[in-house]
C-alpha cells in the first residue's frame, strides 16, 4: 500500500498560484513543497501561507534543534564519549543534560544581578507598577517638559467636563433641576417637590399633595361630565399628572378585533348586519353603490352616522377576502362551479 504526502484539498490554494512570479519562492513539484515565503510583501498575520520552513519553527520543533546543537557542541568539546552525548542514542539524557545545563546558567546570572544590585543598589526601579494603575485615566491635563518640569496644567486641578455647573440643589432641594417635567404646563423642575419655579424652596412631600389638591380642584371646578371622574390617588406612581375614568381606549381595540375575544354578539343584529352587507354587495355589483359614493357631500359619514358594532366587524371578517387564500377566487360561485384547468403544454 503505498501512502500519498502532501495532498491539498481541491478548495485549497495551490502552492504555485500565490505568487505567479518566476523569481519568487522555489514550488517542487515532486515532492510539491515550497520551502521560502511566495508573498514576503505581505505581513505574516496578515498572509494564510509563508511557506513549509514556518512549520519547521513551531512547537517543539525549535526545542528539538536547540537539543541537537547542544549534542553536536558536547561532541565538539570531547568531554564524553560520543555514544553518550548522541541524541538518538541517548534523548532522553540529553534532554537531561541541557536542562541541567539551563538551569545553571540561570542561577548564575540571578547570583551576579544580585551581586550589582547589593553593590549599587537600583532594585526598586526595576519592579512594574500595577497594571490597573497604568490602565487608569484620570480627568487631569498636565504637560510636561524633557526634564519633568510642569508647564501646563496641574494634577490637583481636575479636567473640566462641562460648562454648566454639575450636582447643583439649590433651596435645599435634593434633586438638580431638570429631573422632573410637567406635562400639563410643559415645564420643568424639581423630582423631589414637583416645583417648576427655579428659585423655590423646596417643600418636599407637601409639594407634591397640594400639587395633586390643586388639579383636582382645577377639574371639578371644569364641571366636567358625571361619568368622567377624577382619581386622587395621592401617590407616586401619577408623577404628578392626573386620572381621569370613565374611558376605556382598549374598548376600540376589542370592538376591531385587537382585544380578547369576549365579545357577545346579537343574533338579531348578526341576522340586520349580514342583510346589509349583501344589499351593499349587491348594489356595488350593479353599479348603484359607487353612484351613491360619489353623491355623498365632503363631511358626510359613510354610514349614515351610525357608529360601527361589534356585529358589523364581525361580518365584515367574514366578508372579507383574503388574496392569500388560495380558494378566494371560488368565493360566490355556487357548489356546481367547476374551475377551469391551467393548459401546461
């Protein structure tokens, strides 16, 4: 059996086609490697191929030709015997060895940095702040000179963010000004007393109730209808603007549909709905209802000033044709229509 190397996979990029340049990287096709870079021009996190060598020094790959350099130098120096320092021989010691050899070498340099570092002293310069202090941005411009001489700025002043003054509470308010809108006089104030004059006192809870007092009594004094009534809850959740019963805006939603499907209908008024909806069919059919729409005057009510009823919506579901529905076009005709076949030839 006999085993191919090198297969690329058919989406893949030949080697030979990522640089047509003849005096770029050399492509063998024998044993189709490409041992230099074909696009040095470009960087290499940018690039998706630098060549075969690039595999050659990643991961244990650069460790192993360390070791087998420090095989041939011990040869070299004739401090054993050639079998006991050959690498295929004997990996195992001679990864053993320059290990031993590694570590020597690093107590000996720590011995001499300690060595200077006793004699001249400097260690504290050498020790890293903490990386969150370096992260850190404060709101301080300072500028400094070659010799650390300050020439604009100071760091005890702060860096100003804004023009206008910051966590200001005049009038022994707790909040700043702006926190609160009025909507029925479109004016600002205070969140802690509901106060739109600026230069107020603050008067806290109080405010807000005799805020509440004087719209209630603003309504009543309105005379407003009985079945509209004020609601004086003296709470929080108002935000200062009242109330008012008496109309249910869901009441509409319901009635087109939009609602719950609680609706009670009338089989009388079902039966009146469904008979003026087929007059009506019947006479846009003849050609008498569009004349009638178009007599109508410019502020006349489509249905006679008759509000729409629950009945009327419900017909009117039932009426309507739905263009997605691929049985619409049979709609009105009759049980012996017979739909005509789509010639396919």
């Amino acid at each position: 059996k006999a085993t191919v190397r090198n297969l690329r996979i058919r989406e893949d990029t030949a080697k030979y086609l990522r640089n047509l340049d003849p005096n770029s990287a050399y492509y063998d096709p024998k044993t189709r490697s490409m041992r230099a870079n074909p696009t040095p021009h470009i960087p290499i996190e940018e690039s998706t191929y630098v060549g075969d060598n690039f595999i050659k020094n990643t991961g244990e790959a650069n460790e192993l030709a360390q070791t087998q350099l420090f095989a041939w130098e011990q040869q070299a120096k004739d401090q054993a015997d050639a079998s006991e320092v050959h690498l295929n021989a004997n990996p195992t010691e001679m990864m053993l060895r320059r290990k031993q050899l590694l570590e020597r070498k690093d107590k000996l340099k720590n011995s001499k940095k300690s060595k200077v570092f006793a004699k001249y002293g400097g260690e504290e310069h050498l020790k890293t702040p903490d990386p969150t202090i370096l992260d850190t941005e404060g709101n301080t411009y300072v500028e400094y000179t070659r010799d650390g001489r300050i020439v604009k700025g100071d760091k005890s002043t702060p860096l100003v963010l804004s023009k206008y003054e910051e966590d200001v509470f005049p009038g022994n308010h707790t909040s700043v000004w702006g926190s609160y809108f009025d909507l029925d006089t479109r004016q600002w104030g205070f969140a802690c007393c509901w106060q739109t004059n600026k230069k107020g006192y603050c008067t806290g809870e109080a405010g807000k109730k005799a805020k509440i007092a004087s719209m209630r009594m603003n309504l009543e004094n309105a005379k407003l209808p009985a079945s509209l009534e004020v609601n004086g809850k003296d709470n929080d959740e108002t935000n200062g603007q009242s109330k008012i019963k008496g109309y249910d805006p869901s009441e509409k939603s319901r009635l087109y549909g939009d609602g719950k499907a609680d609706v009670m209908l009338d089989p009388e008024k079902m039966k009146a709905a469904l008979g003026r909806a087929k007059n009506q069919q019947n006479e846009e059919l003849n050609g008498i209802g569009k004349s009638r729409k178009n007599k109508k005057k410019y502020n006349s009510f489509e249905n006679d000033g008759k509000d729409v009823t629950a009945e009327d919506m419900e017909v009117y579901r039932m009426k309507k044709v739905k263009t997605s529905d691929p049985m619409s076009e049979l709609m009105g005709k009759g049980d012996d229509y017979v739909a005509p076949l789509n010639d396919q030839t």
